[in-house]
C-alpha cells in the first residue's frame, strides 16, 4: 500500500528523512530512507534529491546517500550545543590527559544523554559512547546527573517509563532509581559500576551555567576496580567549575569585565585571547553557494 504524506508541511518530511539517518544507519539507500522515515516513495525521490541539491544529502558512488557537510556547518553555528563544545574542550583535554581512558561531555536531550563530545585512549576500556550518541537517563552516569537535577516532573516522566537493562547492575526499578538520584545530589556526582559493561564504571558530575542551571555532565568511564573515586570526582568537578566560569564570561554582557572578547562568536569559539579579540574585525569575503 502506498504511504501518505497528505497533511506535512515540507519543513516536516524533510526532517523526518533526516532522522532516518543514526549511529547505526549512517548510509542509506532511497528505498530505505522511504521505509524508515514512512514517507512514499515518490516523495522521499523528490525530496532526497533537492536535499542533496543544497547539500543536506551527499550521494556515494553505491547510490547510497549520508548526511551532508553542509549540516555540520550550520550545525557548527549553534550556541547551544556546539558552543558548549567549544568551551568545555580544553577541559575536557586536561581530565583525558590525567585519567587516559575515556573522557566525555553530554547534555539532556529529550528523555536521553546526547553526547557532544568523546575523548579515548587507545587502550581505554570498553566505552558505547559515540560523538552524537545517545543513552538512557537511567543507565548512565551522565544520565543520571542530568537526572537528578531534573523538576520533579520530569523525573517522574522517566520513573514511569521503561528502564532498559544493559546488565544486572543497571537500576531497575523506580524505587530504587529515585534513591539513587536523591544520593547524586547530595554527593554531587554519580558513579554507574558496571551499569552498562561489567568491565566499565561510569563518573559524571553536573556543569552549572548561567543561574547556576545544570546544564550538561562531565564525565569519564575507567575499568570497573576497587579504586577509590574521590581523585577522579575532584578532578571532574575542577573542569566543570572551570567550564561553568567560561560559560558565564560567554553569556555576560559585552560591557562585563569578566566577558570574554570575541563580540558575536564568543558563545561559538574558545580560542587564544589574541584571537578572541581579533575575531569580530577579522575580513571575511563573501561566501559563494
């Protein structure tokens, strides 16, 4: 039977194409973007190929398309998430420097952990998380955080939701999920055992930005030992307290002592200071399209 997409606006299809792409499904085939994003055939022809006009869609040799460069690009011009990125980077190089296992920086997105930012070691233990990966609230030490500064609402959403089990370690029950949040936040971080792989444990403190709001969890994932994690939790809370003070001086008004030069990028770059305040009288020549 053939599929109707009577009633979508443009705007609307054309996201429903692009979330047919994931970490798992990176190359796709019109067929199988038709399938997956529910749209007819006919339809999904049409739009995959002014999407790959614009660069949205790049097509390979094997008729399969991916996502286009020209999304990162525009990507790359959010404050939100990618500024965040940008900011919490050199930080997140210090921690990776110190525990040389695995080092990431993940925000709330819907009922999930989206991590914006992963750094390895070769020889690190086993790690699921990908750069623009998600997991579940529940099972991740940067779920968990973000979590537990959630309203009560919120939490309550996901307590009544499904608490998918990775391990025997993972919570499992809403009794026991809420009495982990409230010892998060009077510890101040969370540590996840083997809440996901046996062999790896997870250590997640909260990111205060502006109003002191949670916004996004730093984290690392270490082999599942005995090791006492009080060195590691103190050496993410000094990046998060330096991430947080950065994000402060990118938000504050351009007339604050305390911000940081770089005019209208400054929510976007963290650079050198000489190239923070060379930025916004930089020549820039017109882009072609």
């Amino acid at each position: 039977m053939a599929k109707s997409s009577a009633g979508r606006s443009a705007l609307s299809r054309i996201m429903q194409i692009l979330a047919a792409f994931d970490v798992d499904a990176v190359f796709l085939t019109v067929s199988q973007l038709s399938a997956r994003s529910g749209l007819a055939l006919a339809t999904t022809h049409r739009l995959v190929a002014e999407m790959e006009q614009f660069g949205l869609l790049e097509r390979q040799l094997d008729k399969t398309y991916r996502l286009g460069v020209r999304l990162w690009e525009i990507a790359c011009r959010t404050p939100g998430a990618l500024g965040l990125r940008e900011i919490a980077k050199p930080y997140l190089q210090e921690v990776q420097a110190r525990v040389r296992q695995h080092t990431q920086l993940g925000i709330l997105e819907g009922y999930e952990v989206l991590f914006l930012e992963r750094l390895s070691a070769r020889d690190a233990v086993v790690n699921v998380t990908l750069v623009g990966g998600r997991l579940p609230l529940h099972a991740s030490s940067s779920g968990l955080v973000l979590l537990a500064h959630s309203d009560a609402t919120f939490q309550d959403e996901v307590l009544a939701g499904d608490l998918f089990r990775y391990t025997d370690q993972t919570v499992q029950t809403p009794e026991s999920l809420r009495s982990l949040l409230q010892q998060i936040r009077r510890d101040g971080y969370a540590c996840g055992r083997g809440y996901i792989h046996p062999e790896a444990r997870g250590i997640a403190v909260p990111i205060r930005g502006v109003n002191d709001l949670v916004v996004a969890a730093v984290s690392v994932v270490v082999p599942n030992d005995d090791a006492p994690v009080t060195g590691l939790v103190r050496l993410l809370q000094a990046a998060a307290q330096g991430i947080g003070k950065d994000l402060h001086a990118a938000y504050a008004p351009s007339n604050d002592p305390a911000a940081t030069p770089g005019g209208r990028y400054r929510t976007l770059v963290s650079s050198s200071l000489d190239s923070m305040e060379y930025l916004p009288s930089a020549p820039r020549p017109q882009t072609r399209r």
